[in-house]
C-alpha cells in the first residue's frame, strides 16, 4: 500500500489489509483481496466443420487457459485445460445453444483468474450434399436438413480457381439451383 493508500498486488493469492488509526491504535479494520491474474477474452467462437472453434487472447502471467461451458438450462463443467490460444471443440451436440468462459491458469492448470466475458454460440451440424444434378438453367445441389440452422452458406470453387460463396439461403431450404 503506497503513501496515497492505494493497493497493488505482488503476487497472486490472498491478502489481508488492515489499517489502524494512528490517533487511537485501537481503532483497526481489516478486508481480504484475492489477487488473481488477468482474464483473457475470446477474439473469435465460430462454427467449424470440425466443431467449434476457439481463439483467444494472451493474458499476462498465464501459462494455460481453461475453457468452461454450460448448455443452455444446464450446469457449467471444464471443457479443457491448454497451453495453446485456440482450442477446437469436436462433441457439440448438434442444435444446442452453449455459452462459454476462458480462464488463465498457472503451469499446473490451477485457475488464477476471473472468467472473460461470456460469448453464447448455438452449434449447427454440417449438411450432406445428397445429389447435384445438371438442369436446363443450372446445376441443382440437394442436401441434408441440419435442424435449428437459421441459414446455410452456398460455396462454389471452379476448375482451377478458388472457393467463393454464391449464395445464402434460408435454413428452411434443402436445395439451390446455380
């Protein structure tokens, strides 16, 4: 504590502070801190085919992350412990909504700090293409209903060009003509 009474942490954990009136010694109060490190937070939760991927930031001090997840209506659990700045989640369930936490962690994993802002991200399944046929004004892509998908991104890559989307339509819809 610096002449002008403010506190800084040291180190991480608990700490007493006391102060006691000079005038009358008797007169003391005492808090305790604890002294955690900085929370990291998530730059990007995207839906991947892969699963759900994760990036964050670094936070100084940390030496792992621990990522924490609750479904909707449901209970908050670790998901995983990593040493990395980005994780890929690959047992989503399909059509449940999730939010999610990152935490700095020491080299043991122990969590040393607040949780980052919360970030709510529903996982969509990918759909299967069933068939693509030629029709008189385009090629016609059918393809797997994914349930609750509120949109599905249509994505093209000619011979020897590169991918590019050519449409987005309604997650209502099973198929496209291009």
């Amino acid at each position: 504590v610096d002449s002008k009474g403010i506190a800084t942490g040291k180190k991480i954990g608990k700490v007493t502070i006391t102060a006691t009136s000079k005038r009358h010694p008797g007169i003391k109060a005492s808090k305790t801190f604890e002294i955690m490190m900085e929370a990291p937070e998530f730059t990007r939760v995207d839906n991947r085919v892969a699963g759900i991927e994760f990036h964050w930031n670094h936070a100084d001090g940390a030496r792992k992350y621990a990522i924490f997840y609750c479904p909707k209506g449901g209970e908050w659990k670790r998901l995983t412990t990593t040493a990395a700045l980005t994780y890929t989640w690959k047992g989503a369930k399909d059509g449940t909504t999730y939010y999610f936490t990152v935490r700095s962690c020491d080299s043991n994993g122990k969590v040393q700090s607040p949780s980052s802002k919360a970030v709510t991200l529903t996982r969509y399944g990918t759909p299967e293409i069933t068939s693509m046929t030629n029709e008189s004004t385009g090629i016609r892509i059918k393809w797997t209903k994914v349930n609750g998908a509120p949109k599905y991104g249509i994505y093209c890559k000619p011979q020897n060009s590169d991918w590019f989307r050519a449409a987005v339509v309604s997650g209502s819809a099973t198929s496209y003509l291009y």
